[in-house]
C-alpha cells in the first residue's frame, strides 16, 4: 500500500510539472515550472547529478560550506567599483537590462539539503554568470547558460530549460531555431572549455578586472 501511495505522488509531481512544462511553452515568460524540483528530488537524474558535484573538490567544499552572500547585492554600491571589474561590469548589466538582484520565485520547500543549497546559490549568481561568460539577458541568451550549466554541472532541469526552449520554436518561432542550436551549442562549448564556475565565491572577486577573471577561468 505505501508503495502505492508512493508511486502516486511521484505521478501526481510528474503531471504537475509536465502541465507546468506546457504553460511554460505557451507562455515562455513563465519560468516557475523549471524551478519546481519536487518531481526531481529523488529522481536518479539528479542523484547523477549531485554525485558528479561532489566528485569536484572545490564544489564540493562550497556545499558542505553552505557558501551564501549575507544579503542581496547593492548594485549602487558595487557601481563605484574600478572600471571594467567584475562587480561594476555586473551592476551595469543589471541596470541596463532592468533587472533585479532577487527576482526568482519563492522556493516551494524550506529542506535545509544540497539540492536547495545548490538552488539558493544559483538564485544569486545566476546573473555573474551571463556577465562573466558574456550571454545577454535574452532568450537565446538563456538558452546558451543553460546549456553551459549542463555542461559543466549535469543539472537536469537545465536540459529541460533547453528542451522547452526547442518545443516553443518548433511551434511559435520556426525561424530561429538555427540561431537556437548555435547558442545552445556555444553554451555547451564554453562549459566543457572553462573551469567549474560552481566552486567560486564570486563575490571575492568583485573588485578584479573581468578580463583577468576570464582568462584565469578558461581551461589551459
């Protein structure tokens, strides 16, 4: 019977995220199903996924750390940092495309384990990434960071992301599926070219010149 039980709730978390999946296509705006893991948690996707993270030394350590920054960026401050470093090149970014520091949906679970660590970490870092690898804020943009992360960190519901991404331009936007491929494509280059990117307090290096950063990150 517990089983029963068991392999309905898996089923009914499938659905919810599969009619979630489908929202999203229609309306690619709507990010919240990519974010919701509860159908994944005990998938063996993700358990490959978190073994291969811990099989890194640096990641592994920053999530036995429970590595976060104290509190939310503040973009004015970080403003006033020298030119062309990462922290001021970051502000800018987020200035000039009107975005805000916390912007991801509220977490649907408070479970004090890696998989939420690992979700929190990237709420804040997400947006460093496209600065320091040079992504825009874009769709295709989202396409090629998520296909840098599967790359690098074999997060499943990245290639969900970037399966979605080819379901809404099959049916909406047929002409830009090339342009699709060819960041999807970069991204996953630029993953498997660079060192791990999830091992980094970022925030260490604010005031270093993003330049230095790039080429110190780039695989020999």
């Amino acid at each position: 019977m517990l089983k029963k039980i068991y392999r309905f709730l898996i089923l009914l978390d499938g659905l919810r995220f599969t009619f979630g999946l489908l929202k999203m296509v229609m309306n690619p705006k709507n990010v919240n199903a990519i974010f919701d893991v509860r159908a994944f948690r005990n998938h063996k996707s993700l358990k490959y996924a978190l073994n291969s993270l811990h099989s890194i030394p640096e990641i592994h350590n920053l999530i036995k750390e429970r590595y976060l920054a104290p509190k939310p960026y503040e973009l004015d401050d970080l403003l006033l940092l020298k030119d062309n470093s990462l922290g001021k090149v970051y502000a800018e970014h987020m200035k000039k495309n009107n975005l805000e520091v916390v912007f991801y949906p509220k977490m649907d679970s408070n479970i004090p384990d890696d998989i939420n660590y690992l979700r929190m970490r990237a709420r804040q870092t997400h947006d460093i990434h496209h600065v320091i690898l040079d992504f825009p804020a874009t769709d295709v943009g989202e396409m090629a960071i998520s296909a840098f992360y599967l790359a690098q960190n074999k997060i499943p519901l990245s290639g969900l992301l970037i399966g979605c991404g080819f379901i809404t331009a099959v049916l909406k936007y047929p002409e830009r599926i090339e342009e699709l491929v060819e960041h999807v494509i970069k991204g996953w280059f630029a993953g498997k070219n660079s060192n791990y990117f999830l091992g980094i307090k970022w925030e260490e290096f604010f005031d270093k010149d993003i330049d230095e950063i790039r080429a110190f990150l780039k695989k020999q």
